[in-house]
C-alpha cells in the first residue's frame, strides 16, 4: 500500500492533461454527495465502484473522497451488508433498471435491516471498502483525524465484514460466497453460465430493461442474462433478503471477491491499529481467509484460481481475470505468485495490442472481445492486478501494465471496457472509476 503514496508527480505536459482530464470526469459525475459511474448508464451510486473513485478523489480531495464512503455507508443494512446500489432518489424510476420499486428494500428488507431513509438494492458488491478508506485516510491523515474519519468507518466497515463472514459463508469452510452474478460486479462472465443455466429466466414480458437506451446491445448482457438476474434477485427479495432462510439456486465463492475481503481485512488492521483498537482480529482473519483461498480456489494444473460452484460443489473450469486479483494478497505461497504471473503474461491472457488484461481467457470457448465481462479489457482490475503485481515486487511487470493502462484510458476518453485486441472503447465513456484510477497511478 505504501507505494501508492509514494509516485513521483506526473512531469510531462501529457500526464498534466490526462490528470486534468480524468478530474473533469469525476467533477462531472459528482452528484453533491457522491459520484455515479456514469451519467447515463449508471446514474446512481455503486457499491465497489463508489470504493475505487474514493482512491482516485483522494488525489483531488480526501475531503471529498470521504464523503463518497460515507455516503455510501448511510445506506448500509442493520445486519451490515452494504448494499450495491444506493439509489438517488431525485431521478424517475426509469432512469435505471431493476429500480427501487424491483428492490424494495425499505419494505422488503425491513427485517434484514434496510434503512428506512434510503432506497437501496438488497445484493452486495465487492469488499474494496477497507482497502479505499485507509488509502483515503493515508493521504491527509491530518484532515482524516480532525473529522474523525476512521473512528466513524472503522465500525461500520467490520460490520460489513461480520456480515460476509457469517451470513455469506454458504460453503461452510470460512469463504464468503456471493448469491447473484451482479454480486462479484462481472455479471456475465462465462464463469456463471453453467450455474445460471440451471436457473428458470423470468419471463420477458415482467421486466422492462433501461441499460440498452444508453448501452450497444452487443456490448451488454443478453436479454436470456437478464431474465436470470431478475429471476434470482426476485427470489432473494421474496425471501426478505434473509441469507438463512432464502433457498439459493444461485451461489459461488468467487477469487476476486476474497481476495478483496484479504486486503481489506488487512486494511482494517491497519485502522485498528491507528485509532487504539485490536487489530489481531483482523489480522488472524486475513490470515485464515487466505490459506481457505489458497485451499479451495487454487487450481494447480491450470495456474489460475478458479471460482467455486457451491451448489455442485466443484471448480468451475473457465479461466477468468477474477482467479488472477489474488495476487493482491501479500502471504501467498511463492510458487503461486510464479504461476499467477506465468498465466497473466502467457496467451491467455496477453492481449499485445493493449497491454491490459481482458476479463476472459483470450483462447477461451465463450470469448467475445465486446461483450462486457467475456473478454473486453477492464480498468479496474487492471489497477488491482497492478497492485498486485506491485505487491509482489513485480515492479517491471507493474509498470508495463501502468503504462498500457494510462496510454488506454487517455486514448479511449475513460471508457467503460476496451476491446483488447484493438483497444477501441467500449460501453460508457467517461466512466468514473476508469479515471479515478488513472489519478491514481499518475499521482
Ligand atoms: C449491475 C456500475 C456497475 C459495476 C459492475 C458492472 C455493471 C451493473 C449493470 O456496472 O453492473 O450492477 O447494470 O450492468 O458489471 O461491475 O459496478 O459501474
């Protein structure tokens, strides 16, 4: 983490204008209280993402940066979970898709905890939280101290790990699990598909999408996708959002999500330690958890981790830019820190045109460079598998990738996705976590 703070700043005029470019993005897409990903596809605030344009607007204004979490912590459930979505209520229902009267969390998951004052999703997103808000806090500890920052998210973000760690732990072996493919924020990877092709679709008629006024039908899920997600989140809102009494057709313990929950724990540690607090828990937990990763994810023979289908109980044995974000997560055993990096430069996963790391296995059956999480080269996991590369003292590798991600983001206006092969640009353009990030490695 504490290279992240230690870059030199950006020297040439190019750097300057990109920095410029990328604040532009994120002054845009600021709402008042905190930052949609994009004004027209996704115009409320996201869970994970509202995590990555924390790290960025740490750069701009740590002030600002803690209103992003805290705002998104307003909308956290009694029982600890951070919702994916917390809505805006200023906009028409239409504005989105599934919308507040799909979810109806006030209602529906009154008993799990749903605020009364805001309207939220009832699913979860990736635990990034932690991790951005001690990087949040280590950029101006001065003015982090005098709001009383970490003493206010401290225990809201164990809450939300509480949360994981007992509700989520479906496998019953210490990993959280998530219940909807919107959960690990890669909705349509190949990864899912034979886990959803079990599910009923609800019927096309029941639902009425709002991301294809804004989005290329082929750079989006397909309505079959669609009729699933609907399907699955229904059951678990009919259920009351009760993780143990709803019967879930759908559940996986995904690599990216843990090892994100690793780091995390890690960065709530180092919290605890700076505000007084025992930190052991946090630590014998990222500990446990990594060693359960390690046990039940990694796959030897394919160099990869893999997710895992709760449901069959095995592997699923598609090879996804999700099995290869564990390189964060620092006590791995060395031999697979060798094997990570074999399979992230080997043909797989070396996408030459671009430099960057595409969602999917480039020799895969189900590849599609366009279609969003089957292949397109996303900028926030590059920025993770950067992380980790850096982690690792990978430092050559780190800074190639830092540099291939830079050079796409400025080339493409902050694009959602790239095609990997091309790196022509994909889905939403000035997307805010893509230049929040890009703040981030050229600060
Ligand atoms: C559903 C907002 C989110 C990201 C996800 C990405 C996409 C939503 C959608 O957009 O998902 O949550 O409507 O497709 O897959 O990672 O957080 O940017």
């Amino acid at each position: 983490m504490k290279s992240l703070l230690d870059r030199p700043a950006p020297t040439d005029a190019a750097a300057l204008t990109l920095r410029r470019g990328a604040a532009r993005v994120l002054i845009d897409n600021w709402t008042g209280t905190s930052t949609v990903p994009s004004r027209t596809l996704y115009p409320h605030q996201w869970s994970w993402d509202s995590a990555f344009i924390a790290i960025g607007l740490r750069h701009l204004s740590a002030r600002r940066a803690q209103q992003e979490l805290e705002s998104l912590l307003a909308g956290q459930w009694a029982d600890g979970r951070i919702p994916h979505i917390v809505f805006n209520p200023a906009l028409p229902y239409d504005a989105y898709f599934p919308s507040p009267d799909f979810w109806r969390s006030s209602a529906a998951g009154r008993a799990a905890g749903a605020p009364a004052a805001a309207e939220t999703s009832g699913i979860v997103q990736p635990p990034v939280h932690a991790l951005a808000a001690w990087l949040v806090h280590r950029a101006d500890p001065v003015e982090s101290r005098r709001r009383g920052f970490l003493h206010r998210v401290l225990p809201r973000l164990s809450a939300w790990h509480d949360y994981l760690l007992a509700r989520r732990d479906l496998g019953g072996a210490g990993l959280a699990a998530v219940v909807h493919p919107w959960e690990p924020g890669m909705d349509n990877s190949p990864c899912w598909d034979e886990a959803l092709r079990r599910i009923e679709p609800a019927p096309p008629d029941a639902f009425q999408r709002a991301d294809l006024d804004h989005g290329h039908p082929a750079d989006r899920p397909t309505d079959l996708d669609y009729g699933r997600y609907v399907r699955l989140a229904a059951d678990y809102r009919d259920a009351g959002y009760d993780d143990r009494a709803a019967r879930f057709a759908f559940a996986v313990e995904d690599p990216c999500f843990n090892a994100l929950l690793i780091v995390s724990e890690r960065a709530l540690a180092a919290m605890a330690r700076e505000t007084g607090a025992d930190a052991t828990v946090h630590t014998a937990r990222a500990e446990a958890l990594t060693r359960r990763l390690v046990a039940r994810l990694w796959d030897e023979p394919a160099g990869i981790f893999r997710a895992r289908d709760l449901i069959t109980d095995t592997l699923v044995e598609e090879s996804s830019v999700s099995g290869l974000v564990p390189l964060l997560v620092p006590d791995l055993p060395p031999h697979i820190v060798d094997r990570l990096l074999d399979t992230l430069t080997g043909p797989s996963f070396t996408a030459p045109a671009t430099g960057l790391v595409p969602s999917y296995d480039l020799r895969g059956h189900a590849f599609d460079a366009h279609r969003y999480w089957r292949g397109p080269a996303w900028f926030n996991t590059a920025w993770l598998i950067h992380q980790g590369l850096h982690t690792h003292a990978l430092d050559a590798e780190a800074t190639a990738l830092r540099s291939a991600f830079v050079t796409e983001a400025g080339a493409t206006g902050f694009a959602e996705y790239v095609d990997p092969a091309t790196g022509r640009p994909r889905g939403a353009r000035h997307f805010s976590w893509t230049a929040a990030l890009t703040l981030d490695l050229l600060c």
